[in-house]
C-alpha cells in the first residue's frame, strides 16, 4: 500500500488551509472506498501529518488534529502541500520550516509533491521548483514572481505536472487537482466516480476565466509604469509599441526587455490582456453583442479577437458572455 501524507501546518493558516486539507482527506478515502468496492485493495494510507507532536491546526471556530508527525513518517509517496500563509522560508515560522525541510527531504527519497493554490509558496521554498513550471492563486502571481524569479509561473494553467511536481490554481481550484491524482494513482474510472460522488468537473485545466488582470505594477521602473498607464488609458486605439518606446526615449529592444522584466509580459500581450479585460466586464455587465464589445476594445477583425480572447481566458467571447451575464 502506497502511503498519503497530507500536510497540518499549525500555525500561517487560513480558513483555505483546512479547507485543501479536509478536501483532500475526504477525495482520497472515497477513492479508497470505491477501489474496495471493486475487489481490490485501498491504494493509500492516508495521514495527517504535522511537524511535531501535541499541536492542532486552530481557525477560528474550525480545528484539525493530526494524526502522524514527520519524525514517525520516514517515507511517503504523495505529498499534499495544502494553502496556507507561509511566502518564503526565511519568514516560515520554526514548525513550517521543519514542514519544508521534510519535504525537500521526501522529494529526493522518490515520493511525489503536489500543491494547492499559495501552498505553491510552501514549495517553492523547498527549491524544488527551482527553473521548473507552477501555477498558483492567480491574484498572487506578482508576489510570486518577486520572490521566486527562477520558476516559471503559468497562472493561466489551472494544473501543471512536472518530474513528480504538481501544483494548482487558486481557491477551490484544488477539487480539478484532486481529480487529476485520483486519476493518475488510480485510474480513469476511479477519478469519475470521485468526480460524479462530489460533483466536481473532470478535465478542467485552465483558471484563465477566472483571472482578474491587475496590471502587474509592483516594480520600480517609472518608464514601464507611464507606458501601461498609457495602454491603460489608450486600449481602444491602435498602440504602436515602436513608436511608444521612441517617444519614452527608450530604444525598442531595451524598451521589450524592461517591460518583460517588470511585468513578466511582453509590450503586445499586455496590451491584449487589457483589452480583453475591459472586454469582459462588458461581457458581464451589458447586453452589448460580440461585435459591439470588439469595436469598443479596438479590435476590428473577428477570427483575431475571438484568437486572442480564447487564448487569455480559455473560452470563446460567445461562451464567456452566456456563462457570466446573467441578464442573457
């Protein structure tokens, strides 16, 4: 039997920590239940596991108790790293660090990693992901890539499997992640029991629809921030990147890589990104068609808008404006 070790921080916690740890428990024990069912033995031991011992994980009105700590745990084969307020671990408190150290540790003895939305920081600062691909809570991305600029943050991606490692979106995201291990550990009809039993959607991998664009301006570069400004302000016209970067005196290729450096995004997509955005609050909140909505963010071809909004949020203008006007 392979052994589950879900992770019970104590103390950087929040109301989403016991969440990803409750959810998780309750996913893997009906994936058990189910095996059973069909004659075969339950794949996983599952533990709750903490860093020492006679602590309980306390939020509020909500409490979990562990049931293992990692000196008795000496070898797993699946690790959770569930949500938590833990950012780096120089300001991890004393038990998070030891959580970290134990999972670097496991890693490298063969057991697998996966981790659910800012538990994506936990990891990161085992320095696993260390010139690897994660996702995380999209509205964290910019304090991510601060702290973590050699991991290639994919925040569009709702999951990203990599050498063992696998890492999610934000908030309840971490149900399509679940599913994704039920079915990798367990199989194809296993993961669609779990997903019918706690109606959970198979096969999503994409939390582009859900990202708010924030225009990514935690950076010191005044130059790059009075050219998003002017993007900002000027998204329904026809922005030349060459002839902005001209008139900020800088040249076109020193102006690229200063904007790529501060906001992670190219000149052109986070022109895009702006346009799709202003073009999907007008999705939710007018009855305006397709065509009107284009017009007004600039864009004058069909196939190129419906191109670009289907790869910033993964889902067609049409789609996007049926699922989230509700006056439709």
């Amino acid at each position: 039997m392979k052994h589950l070790s879900i992770l019970v921080p104590y103390e950087q916690t929040t109301m989403s920590t016991i969440a990803c740890i409750i959810g998780s428990f309750q996913v893997f024990t009906e994936a058990n239940n189910f095996f059973e069912k069909k004659s075969k033995n339950p794949l996983f031991k599952i533990s709750l596991v903490g860093a020492t011992e006679g602590k309980i994980l306390q939020d509020g009105f909500l409490s979990i108790k562990q049931n293992a700590t990692i000196k008795e745990i000496t070898e797993t084969n699946l690790i959770i790293v569930p949500a938590s307020l833990v950012r780096s671990y120089e300001t991890a408190t004393k038990n998070n660090k030891l959580l970290i150290d134990w999972i670097e540790k496991q890693y490298k003895q063969g057991a697998e990693i996966a981790s659910m939305c800012v538990g994506g920081f936990m990891l990161a600062s085992t320095g696993l992901l260390s010139g690897k691909t994660c996702s995380t809570h999209w509205a964290m991305a910019d304090e991510f890539r601060n702290l973590f600029p050699d991991i290639n943050l994919q925040t569009d991606k709702l999951i990203t499997d990599e050498n063992g490692i696998y890492t999610n979106g934000g908030a309840y995201s971490f149900l399509h992640l679940l599913m994704y291990l039920v079915e990798k550990f367990y199989d194809r009809e296993t993961a669609i029991h779990c997903a019918k039993y706690f109606q959970i959607d198979l096969d999503r991998n994409l939390q582009a629809e859900f990202s708010i664009f924030n225009g990514h301006k935690k950076h010191n570069d005044d130059v790059i921030l009075n050219a998003q400004t002017f993007m900002e302000e000027n998204y329904q016209d026809k922005i030349s990147i060459k002839k902005m970067s001209e008139e900020f005196g800088v040249s076109r290729r020193n102006f690229d890589r200063r904007f790529i450096k501060a906001t992670g995004l190219t000149p052109l997509d986070y022109v895009q990104r702006v346009k799709i955005e202003v073009a999907k609050k007008s999705f939710e909140n007018s009855r305006k068609s397709v065509n009107e909505v284009m017009y007004e963010v600039g864009y004058n071809d069909t196939k190129a808008f419906r191109e670009v909004f289907n790869r910033v949020t993964g889902m067609s203008p049409i789609d996007y404006k049926s699922k989230y006007n509700k006056g439709i």
